[in-house]
C-alpha cells in the first residue's frame, strides 16, 4: 500500500466534484494550522474556487487521487468576501477556541502581508495522502506545478510556510527556494519562499 509505481498520472483538476475529496485531504493534512481547523464548508469553498480561479493538480494512482497541489496566479484576485465568509462561517463554529480566534488574526494578517510583494503567483497547498508520503510524490507535484506556470509564461511564484506546524521549509530548501522574508504573526512564524521557474 502506498508504493508509486507507473500508474500514476498528473492531471488538472477542472471538475467541482473533487473539491469534496480535496477538502477532506486537507483537513487530515492540516489539522493543526487555522485552514485545516475551519470546516469541510470552507474548504469546499476554497478548492472550488481554486480549481475556477487558479489551478490544481492532482496525482492519481489507479483512479484514486492521492494528492494534489494547487495555486492562485494573482493574490489580488483570489480572497474575496465570500472567502472570508466562509471562514468566519467556520469560525463561529469555534468560537470559543481561544487558539482558533488567534489564528484567523493571524490568517488575515498573512492575507494583507501576502499581496504586499511584487509577485503575484503564489503556490497555496501541497497535499499528499499519509500513506503516499516520502515517495517523491509532493516533488514531482511542485515540478507538474511549475511546469504549468511555466506554460502560461510565469517565471516566478511564492510559498508561505509556518515554521511551527509545517514541514514545507524542508522540500522547499531541497528544491532551490531562496527565503524572501519572516513575517512574525502574533507569536508564530511565517516564511515565504520565492523560486524563478
């Protein structure tokens, strides 16, 4: 279980139907950061959206999608009022929570900080299924996703990674990122990535 072999394949993901599956992979990826923590409502949301306004790419191993990567091609154009709806929506439900409430002012402090930089292209999530993990997959996602980029003559695109709850800062230093800053939201630690394609 879990072995790559030949049968798997890169696909974009242009069918609203996987927001569902993508959704519940990132909760189990990211349980412990504020997206993985606002509810299957607004993840469903948020990969619908990306698969309208950005892009994702899945991998899939005999039919079965194991993990994805997904991006926006300009920040500006991606957080709306519905976005953040649907996380408050999901905030309400915990209310409560001391730690939620003080992720979602560190969410949007990340949102007003993200599209303060010159580059727009921002690579937002590489999720892979445990069982697939340490087999290269998460890689070959960035190379599908850059080689993507690369198509529709983007040169250059960021990353955000928490530094307390992530193993992001590990492949990206394996994979020719360079550190372009560390924002310091309310007690946690963000770094941002950049890479030319």
């Amino acid at each position: 279980m879990g072995e790559v072999t030949n049968n798997h394949k890169f696909i974009v993901i242009d069918n609203l139907t996987y927001a569902g599956k993508m959704a519940e992979m990132h909760m189990s990826a990211f349980s412990n950061v504020l997206s993985g923590q606002l509810g299957t409502a607004f993840l469903q949301y948020l990969y619908r959206t990306l698969i309208e306004r950005g892009v994702v790419i899945g991998c899939f191993v005999n039919g079965h999608l194991m993990g994805f990567v997904s991006g926006i091609f300009d920040d500006r154009n991606f957080y709306d009022r519905k976005h953040y709806l649907y996380g408050l929506r999901g905030v309400v439900t915990k209310l409560f929570s001391f730690r939620t409430i003080l992720n979602v002012l560190r969410h949007i402090k990340k949102s007003i900080s993200a599209t303060e930089g010159r580059v727009r292209t921002e690579l937002f999530s590489i999720v892979v299924l445990e069982e697939y993990k340490r087999k290269g997959i998460g890689k070959e996602l960035v190379k599908e996703f850059e080689d993507y980029l690369g198509s529709k003559g983007i040169e250059e695109y960021k990353v955000f990674t928490d530094m307390e709850f992530s193993d992001g800062s590990k492949l990206y230093g394996r994979m020719g990122f360079s550190i372009n800053r560390e924002l310091r939201l309310l007690g946690l630690t963000l770094r941002e990535y950049l890479k030319r394609i």
